[in-house]
C-alpha cells in the first residue's frame, strides 16, 4: 500500500538510510538481497539529481551532459575516433554522432582523417571548445567541491571506489542491456 501523505515518505526515507526495507516491501524482493534494491533506489536517486545539476549548470552554454562529456573526454585524453570515444560515453552511437554534430556546428569540435587510419576519423577539440571545457569544468569542479564539502578525502575516496565498483558491475558479464 502507497503512503497518502509526505510523512509517511518521511518515515520511509529514513528506514532506508538506515540500511532497511519496509516489511511491506520484503515480499517484492523475493530471494534478492534488500542491499539491492537499496543501491538501485540511491543508484536511480543520484542519477537524477546529477542529470539535473548538469542540465542547470549547462543549460547557460547550449550543451547537454553528452556534449559536455564529449569535449571533456577529448580535454582529458586528446583527439580520438567516434568508436573510442563511445567506449568510454556509453551513450548511442546515433547520440553520439548527433553530439559530435551539434559541437561542430557550434565551433566546438571538428573531424579529421586519422592519420592511422584513412578510412576512419578522429574528434578533436578546436581552441573555442578548449577555451569552453576549461571555463565549465572550473566551476564544475568549484560547485562540486561545495556539494562535497562535509565528506574528507577518505569519505570521498570510498565513495569513489564504491561508484567505480558499481560501474564495474553494471558493465560486467552479468550486465544487462547496454546502449
């Protein structure tokens, strides 16, 4: 039975940071642990606010979150083919390509044989989208410092290592669809 009012979300919330389902839910789970369904909902929970942190934060440049992580990846790693830069986005390839569209239409990027390899390209970002990926990851960086501010360098560090592991997972041989 769903909660009718906000205190009763309250209650729930706060049996689920304390490591717990409701009973009513136990059911639900069958044979799977609580612990997973408890990661799922913060896994979800977190995604969404981090989705719309980024729409905020990018919303003043004209990108989204893949346009962003596209120019970021290419600051961090330097020009690389659209199939290399896939692995790592874990966005479609036809996101992709309308991602590489978009920034180079905007200045932002732009195509070039490989010098490897003639039959494919490489991305590589323009002095416009340098300037850009390294204006926006400043305050990015600057805001998430502030988002962070209560955790110390060990709290974050296992939080890093507990994401890294659910990556991990979820792009394993147990994973499921992938994109």
């Amino acid at each position: 039975m769903a909660p009718s009012d906000p205190s009763e979300l309250g209650k729930i919330d706060a049996l689920l940071r304390a490591g717990d389902v409701p009973e009513a839910w136990k059911p639900l789970l069958e044979a799977a642990e609580p612990a997973t369904l408890l990661i799922m909902m913060w896994a979800g929970r977190l995604g969404r606010r981090v989705e719309a942190f980024y729409q905020q934060t990018l919303r003043p440049h004209g990108l989204k979150y893949s346009d962003y992580a596209l120019l970021l990846l290419l600051r961090l790693a330097g020009p690389h083919s659209p199939k290399n830069l896939n692995r790592h986005l874990a966005i479609t390839p036809g996101g992709q390509t309308k991602s590489i569209d978009r920034l180079e239409k905007g200045g932002l990027v732009r195509r070039r044989p490989d010098p490897e390899d003639g039959r494919s390209t490489r991305i590589l970002l323009t002095k416009k989208g340098e300037r850009m990926v390294a204006k926006i990851f400043a305050s990015d960086l600057k805001a998430h410092e502030a988002i962070f501010t209560d955790l110390d360098g060990d709290a974050r560090m296992r939080i890093a290592a507990a994401l890294r592991d659910l990556l991990d997972a979820f792009e394993g041989e147990n994973a499921g669809p992938r994109r």
